[in-house]
C-alpha cells in the first residue's frame, strides 16, 4: 500500500474528504518526526510504540577490499508492534 492508498482508505473509514486524510496523514508523520527527533518516545496503547535507538560507533569492512573501515554513530527511529495490532496481523 502506498501512501495515496492509505489517504483513500482513512478518508472512506473517517468519512473525511481526501484532501483532509492527506492533511492529518502528513500531520502524523510530521508530528512523528518531530517528537523522535526532540528524544521523547510515543505510545498508542493496543497500536505500538514510536522511539529512537541510539547506535554506537564501530568498526566494519569494505566487502569489495576487505579494508577495515570506521562507522559513525547513529540515531535510528523504530517501532515495536503493541498486542492488538499484533492480534489483528495474526488473525
């Protein structure tokens, strides 16, 4: 499913024109981004988690020359599904 295809289905389901489904998906999205970037984590009950995983700088290697090679920190947003929705993917 593609982003179009998900303002569809929330504007059917909310009964909500096209145009406002597109406004309150990129609102999320946006809000999303913003929270992750500030630190703080989000949680929907039943739904899942939003937060962000701090990775720690390392050593890897270059697969075409085998040169060892320095990896920089990073910062990584990730999900972890709640109950429910895992219930509903599961059946």
């Amino acid at each position: 499913m593609n982003k179009t295809e998900l303002v569809e289905q929330i504007a059917d389901k909310a009964e909500v024109s096209k145009k406002d489904a597109k406004a309150m998906v990129d609102a999320f999205t946006d809000v999303v981004g913003e929270v992750l970037n500030s630190g703080d984590t989000i949680q929907l009950p039943g739904f899942g988690s939003f937060k962000v995983s701090d990775r720690a700088a390392r050593q890897g290697r270059n697969p075409k020359t085998g040169e060892t090679i320095q990896i920089a920190a990073s910062r990584l947003p990730s999900f972890k599904a709640g109950k429910a929705l895992k219930e509903k993917v599961n059946g």
